[in-house]
C-alpha cells in the first residue's frame, strides 16, 4: 500500500482538495432537515452524550447581525409550515416530487409506471416500456448455479472468430438493427419525450404472432436503461451485436438490454456482443446473462432467470480506436421454448429510474404507523430529471426527540450499469418502511437520508460507467462542479450541512456498488494504518469504528464475505465517495458495499448466482447489521466479539444458549 515514488502529501491534497464551500452556503441545505425544525433548532441539536456547543458565550445564531440570523429569517417561513405539516400528520409521509403531480391514487402500479416513464427525459426517444420493468423486474426465484465454462467450446469460437478475421469478405453479412438510421429517421425538430408521448407496452398482445416479411429475429431498445446500437445477421442464427457507448463518450461498453422478437422454439440462437472492453469477465467463471419470456410471464410464472449455453468471453479481432487493442467478444447461445415470443437479454436484473419513482410513489401510500417518511427533490439532473432524497425516521416525540438521534446516510448507482446496487438498495428501504418491531427500533435511533439513485441520467440512457460528461461520478467528490455533478455537489452539501453546520457528522456513510470481476458481498471501508499517506500512519488507529459492521455483516448475511473487505485508502481513490466522505468530513464509518453481478463462492450460496430475492435481503441484512451496533457498544472489539462468538457457538452446543431471532437469523 505504501507507494515506491516519493510524494509531496501537501501538494498532492492542495491539488485534490481545491475549494470548500462556506459555511453560508451550506445553510440552504437546511431546508432538507424539516424534521429537525427550524434553523434555531437545528443548530441547538445535542446528542444526549455529547455536548456540542460548550461555551457560556450567547450562541452565535442568537447574536442579530450574524451569519446564523440571517439564516434563520431566510427560513423563518418554512420552519412555520414545516412545524404545522408535522402537526396535522401522524406518520408524515409526504412528497413534494413533480413527476407524481396528478397522479390518482386509484392507479394500478403498471399505470403508475408508465406515466412516471413517459414523464422522464432521455438523450433518444423511446418507443415503449420495457414488459419486464412493467410488472415489476423481479427474478424468478429459484436457485440457479453457476455456469460450468466448456473451455473445448470457447477455444473453438476463438478459432472462429479468426478464420472470419482473416476471410470476412467472404461472409454474408446483413445488418437487422440499427439505432442510429432509425434515431435520424426522427423528426430532427421533435421534442424529446413530449407530453403526447404516451409510453406503454403491447407486448402481450404480440406473442404467438409470426412475422410475415422474415425469419430474422427482431431487436429493440429504446426503451429506458436499453442498450443496444446495432445487430448483424453472420449466419442462419447467429447474430454480432454492437452496444452503444456511454452517452458523449466512445467507449465503457459492458451494460446491455434489449428486446429480441420472431424466433422459432427450440432453436439454438447465437449471440455475439463483439465491443466488450473489460480484460476479463465473470462470464469466464459461472455468470450468465438473464433472459424474461412475455409467454412465461402470461402464463403466470413472471420472472428473470438466467440462461445461456456455450458461454465464453474472448478477445477479438476487430481494433478499438487509438488504443492500440482489440474489443472483447461476449457470446452465448439460447434457446427458447417458445415460438413467437417476446423475449429480454440483459447482463444483469435491470432497475430503471422509473421503477425506483414508481416505488417511492407507493411507499409513500403506506407507510407504517408512527414513522415519518420524506420523498422531495434534492435537485434536477443534467437533463431535466428530478434527484429524490428519502429522509425515513420515527416521528418526533418527547421521550425520543428526533434531534438526539444519530443521521446514516445512504447512496446508491454512482455507475449506471450495477443495476444490483439499486436492488440491495430497494431491500434496504423496504426493510426501513416495515411494519415490524425490528425496524421500527432502527427508526426510533437513527434519521435515515438517502440518494437512491446517484447517476440517473445514466441509469435513463442505458450508460455503464459515466452519465451525460463522460466522467466517473465516483471520481468527483473530493470537488463536485454545481453545473457539471449536481448530484454529487447537492449530496456531498448535505453532509457538510450535518458535520459543519449541525456539527455532528453522518455516523454511517455506505455507498451501494455491483463488482463485475469478484464474487460474494463484501465491504470497502478506510484506515488510517492502511492509508497510502504517511501523516494518516502517524495517527492513532481506531478499528473498532470501522471494523464493526462488516464483522457483523459476516455474522448476519450467508452472501458476505469478510476476508474480502479491505480498508486500504489508496491514493488513486482520494475522490471517491468513501475515501472523500471519510477525509473530510471525518466520517470513520465510511464504506463502499460490493455486490457480485455473479454469485457466491463461499457460504450458504456457494456455487449459486445472486437473484433479485438475494440482493433484497443483503439489503435487509445491512439494516439489521445496523440495529446491531447499537447493542455492541463503544467498547466493541474484534477479540471481544470473537470470544463471544466461541460462546455462542458452545452454548447452542449444549442446547443452553437461547437468542431472538431478528428476520429468521441470529440476533
């Protein structure tokens, strides 16, 4: 961890750490804290262990020229409202969220869906939701594992993909779907997703039904998160596929969705995804791609499953542009048990920024009694799309006062592409708006804020790693541009509101990522002694903060892996959210929590792929990992908890030991 090249730290961070907002600037982050009322109130929270203001001055606020005053008048009339909101609404859920305006409360959840889709902007027009998305996205269910790798079948499609390297001019080649002829085929002067753009989906009504003019498949994605850009036919059934790359960007090819259509049952179907960039790929090591039948789906068995045969990720012959290599093949072959059906291909369970508004627009319809729920726009994207953040807590009361209660921040899906991460996150939130003791004991400690959804105008347009900039968000938190990373800029405001104004930092930050190239679940968190910074390794450790929760991650979840996580603090992550959060807002439980685009390797899952069900319930889990805390104390200790852990063990042994149960796992 200790880099070889000789480092100048304080030059390093002045060039890193390049400007820091006020702390008047920060005061108009006050207004996403209504339950902690008004400005005066805010700024007079103390924890009930530590005083945070200690001095018999009269506090700065109250002085009537100062910063603080001027803040609080800026305020005066929200504080009222918010106070009289709070009054007249017993588990205060509300929304202030425009994309929900006029929606009746009498809509099914696939009208909901579509409306909320046809309100949101994207870079192309789409045509349709997607049928998966409609009803849900969920997975099948069942315990599928992994893939064994035929290494005789992926030496063979290498040889194939040379001999037509070496002789394509010789192949019969057409091409079956291009988005850009039928993106210029548009009216160059139509709005894009106007008010009389009316999304839905027909596919119900398609399946069984031949096409009367070929025997080529047929392929569609434009519809939110697709991603496909062309589609060659090379041979009777065997298909190139082209994706489209990251919005204002030529490359971070890996994401795929789209719609394939026209197929015969019980024919093996070649796919070949030719412009992959990653070296290496888990579909080398047991992953499948996943697979959603409209014909499944009416016949009543709705559901994702993985599929695919003759699985090999290799690389090709044809060059990427100014970088001296070649792209990555992906290929699989499927076959369907259906003719004439409509049929998805994805990469991983797809989660669209409308199925994340569509659900915050139902919880807000039933939220569980004596908990205060908030969905509002933090701010607008880059092109127009409204940022939600989720404040969940118990409702105020005199014996538990909100502002004695410690903040946990949450984040999710900085890169577009780990769809997984808003899948552990829906867990997440739907275990914080239970209705059980458990959750309502984690409510009653801590105010939950969370940004579900970090890069939605990637998420929107089908992107892997980047939004609309071509920039990695999770490289931009040490400095957010307003304009460029609103998102990142008003998340990061949040937090410094908390640690430089309120004066008490997030006590919890985790920000939800997918890992494409490790199995399992596991934590990255930050420490000094593991620091690639010498003046970090000349302070004190204090494991016991940030090794806590993944000890009781491990104790908790089978999909968690402990000897994966690391709390190394490298010098190329300085501008990551853990990383930045961690260094300067003095966030010691500050994380990074990967999930596997594949499965498990260890545990109660070993040798089985994670589904929609899995990644929900590692999201339960996180919640009850949290709750844990609590009841560990501050004189935690990893010797202290493997020694009870032994007498855990000894006493189920004996049949002695008795522990409550929290969600079917040991408390």
């Amino acid at each position: 961890i200790h880099t070889s090249d000789e480092v100048d730290e304080s030059k390093f961070f002045a060039g890193v750490f390049t400007s820091q907002r006020t702390e008047e600037d920060l005061a108009e982050y006050n207004t996403f804290f209504k339950e902690l009322g008004n400005i005066h109130l805010q700024l007079n929270t103390k924890s009930s262990s530590d005083k945070l203001i200690d001095s018999p001055e009269p506090m700065e606020e109250d002085k009537p020229n100062s910063k603080y005053a001027k803040w609080a008048n800026k305020t005066k009339t929200f504080a009222k409202d918010s106070v009289k909101e709070a009054k007249n609404q017993s588990t205060n859920a509300s929304t202030s969220i425009k994309i929900f305006k006029d929606m009746s409360s009498s809509l099914t959840d696939q009208q909901a869906y579509c409306i909320v889709a046809s309100r949101v902007k994207s870079v192309i027009r789409f045509e349709k939701v997607a049928y998966p998305d409609l009803v849900g996205g969920d997975g099948l269910g069942n315990n599928e594992p992994l893939n064994y790798k035929d290494r005789k079948v992926c030496r063979s499609k290498l040889l194939t993909c040379v001999e037509r390297g070496l002789h394509g001019g010789t192949l019969v080649q057409e091409v079956v779907y291009d988005l850009d002829a039928l993106s210029s085929n548009c009216s160059s002067g139509e709005e894009q997703n106007s008010t009389d753009n009316h999304l839905f989906n027909w596919d119900e009504s398609r399946i069984g039904k031949r096409s009367s003019d070929s025997k080529q498949l047929h392929f569609e994605s434009r519809f939110e998160s697709g991603n496909l850009r062309k589609v060659i036919q090379i041979g009777l059934r065997e298909y190139d596929l082209i994706l489209t790359p990251d919005v204002n960007s030529g490359s971070r090819h890996q994401w795929f969705y789209f719609e394939v259509s026209n197929m015969e049952a019980n024919l093996a179907y070649t796919f070949n995804i030719i412009n992959c960039e990653k070296a290496n790929s888990q579909f080398n090591f047991g992953m499948k791609p996943i697979l959603f039948s409209v014909t499944e789906a009416h016949l009543g068995r709705p559901g994702w499953v993985r599929t695919g045969a003759e699985i090999c990720y290799y690389r090709n012959c044809y060059q990427r542009p100014a970088k001296g290599k070649n792209y990555l093949t992906t290929s699989f072959t499927v076959t369907f048990p259906h003719a004439y059906d409509v049929c998805y291909l994805a990469y991983h369970f797809p989660y669209t920024y409308s199925q994340m508004m569509t659900n915050i627009w139902k919880w807000t319809r039933r939220v569980p009694p004596s908990t205060y729920f908030r969905a509002e726009t933090l701010c607008e994207t880059l092109n127009g799309n409204e940022n939600p953040l989720l404040t969940i807590t118990s409702v105020d009361s005199k014996s538990n006062p909100i502002q004695n209660r410690k903040v946990i921040f949450l984040t999710s899906r900085v890169h577009p592409g780990e769809s997984n991460a808003s899948w552990v996150m829906h867990g997440t939130l739907e275990a914080l708006l239970g209705n059980n003791p458990y959750m309502a004991s984690l409510r009653d400690d801590y105010v939950f804020k969370i940004v579900p959804m970090l890069n939605i105008e990637g998420v929107v347009n089908g992107c892997n790693r980047y939004g609309l900039t071509n920039e990695d968000l999770n490289r931009r938190w040490s400095n957010p541009n307003q304009v460029l990373h609103p998102v990142i800029y008003h998340t990061k405001g949040l937090m410094e509101y908390c640690t430089r104004v309120l004066q008490r930092p997030p006590y919890v930050f985790v920000d939800y990522h997918g890992h494409s190239r490790r199995k399992n679940v596991f934590l990255f968190g930050c420490s000094r002694s593991g620091s690639w910074s010498a003046a970090d390794r000349a302070k004190p450790d204090q494991p016991a903060q940030y090794l806590m929760l993944p000890h009781l991650m491990q104790r908790i979840s089978p999909a968690f892996a402990l000897p994966l996580c690391s709390f190394k603090v490298e010098r190329n992550k300085e501008s990551t959210a853990r990383v930045a959060i961690w260094r300067q807002l003095g966030v010691s439980r500050s994380y990074t929590m990967e999930s596997s685009f594949c499965g498990c390797d260890q545990g109660d899952l070993a040798g089985l792929h994670l589904d929609t069900k899995h990644l929900n319930t590692i999201g339960q889990d996180f919640c009850q990992a949290l709750s844990m805390m609590k009841d560990c104390g501050e004189d935690w200790s990893v010797d202290k908890y493997v020694e009870r852990k032994k007498s855990f063990f000894c006493e189920s042994e004996e049949g002695i030991g008795t522990e409550t149960r929290i969600m079917g796992r040991f408390f």
